[in-house]
C-alpha cells in the first residue's frame, strides 16, 4: 500500500500539458523564451503547492505550524524565482537558465514533499478508519 | 477482521488518491487558464505576470486558512 501511494505521488503532475508561453516577440530567442518557460513552471507549481498547504491546513492534516513552514519555503522559492525573471528582463539569459532550473526542482520537490506528507499524515488507522466507514463503527 | 483490514488500506488508498488528484487538478487548472490566455493572443509577459500573480494570490488564500487554523 505504500508502494501505491508513493507511486500516486510520483504520478502527481505527470501527463500535464507544458505551458504555453503566450506571444513571443520577433527579436526573443529560443534560449529566452525556454528561461522564461522554466521560470513559469516553476510559479505553477509554486501556486499549486500553496493551494495544498492552505487546504491541508484546512482540512487539519498539517499543523499550523507546519503548513507554516511549508508556505515559508514556497514563498521563499517563488521570490527567487522573481530574482530570475528580472535577471531574465536584463537580457542575463545563462545564469537564470542555471539558476532557474534549480528552483523549478525545488518547487518540483516542495510540491511533493507536501503530499507526500499529506498522504503520510492522514495514515492513522482509528480515525481515517471512522472518517470513511463509518459504518462500521455500529456494526 | 480482514475485511476492516482491506478497508482501512482502501480508505488510505483512496485518501492518497484524492491528493494526488487535488494537486494535479490544481496544476492542471493553472494550464487551463494559461491555455486561454494563450488562445487569446497573450503576449509571453502577460502569461508570465498571470502565473505569478496566480502563486502570490494563492499564498496570501494559504495564509488566511493558516491563520483561520490557528484560531485567528
């Protein structure tokens, strides 16, 4: 059984459309136009980790302060991020390729470790036993 | 005793189903939109400001719900 939901996260974005960039401008370079997709994929995975943080916390799966520190690292990420887009708009196209990917794995791992965890937490056998049979507890 | 076994496993199965789903839904929602801001001749600046202003917007709804979890 952990093997599925191990299997479950490394499947979690699998099979998504890469972004499209949008219109790009006669005079950008590939080269640019593949260090702003990098950039961009990393602010939706940002995104979507975010929205699993809050609604973990939420739904009481994570701590406060654990969603805390989660939500701490994500805007952290997301801010360098944003240190790349503007080496990016000043033309510094080879350091925010570096860079960038960097990040965008980091997202990648956050996103991951954040249901990964979701999953780890919910694993306590009474109550997620009575949340969904409830049934069974009168039988 | 087996079968509330198999039943506590499929429930864990299928709590960790509902999160694989919700984080991928929410990745590919993202897509969705970007998708027809693109059909709509978006510029690339445009499509990048929209996904950032998405991620800012989603950590300010984290917070709240953090702090609505903490009880303030």
């Amino acid at each position: 059984m952990r093997l599925l939901a191990v299997l479950l996260v490394a499947l979690s974005g699998c099979g998504l459309q890469p972004l499209k960039t949008g219109k790009v401008d006669p005079g950008v370079s590939q080269l640019q136009v593949k260090a702003q997709s990098v950039i961009n994929e990393g602010y939706r995975l940002l995104a979507a980790s975010d929205k699993e943080i809050g609604q973990s916390a939420a739904d009481g799966i994570f701590t406060p302060d654990d969603a805390q520190v989660y939500l701490n690292r994500a805007i952290a990420s997301r801010k360098k991020l944003d240190g790349y887009q503007k080496l990016l708009n000043s033309g510094d196209i080879n350091a925010v390729l570096s860079g960038a990917n960097v990040e965008q794995l980091v997202a990648d791992a956050l996103l991951k470790e954040v249901l990964a965890r979701a999953i780890a937490a919910k694993k306590k056998p009474t109550t997620q036993f009575e949340e969904f049979s409830p049934f069974l507890a009168t039988a | 005793m087996v079968s509330e076994l198999v039943l506590g496993e499929v429930a864990q199965l299928v709590v960790a189903g509902i999160q694989a789903y919700r984080l991928t839904n929410n990745e590919a929602t993202i897509g969705a939109e970007v998708d027809e801001r693109d059909k709509q001749g978006a510029t690339m600046a445009q499509i990048t400001e929209f996904l950032r202003s998405n991620a800012i917007k989603e950590e300010v709804d984290a917070q709240a719900k953090i702090d609505t979890a903490r009880g303030g």
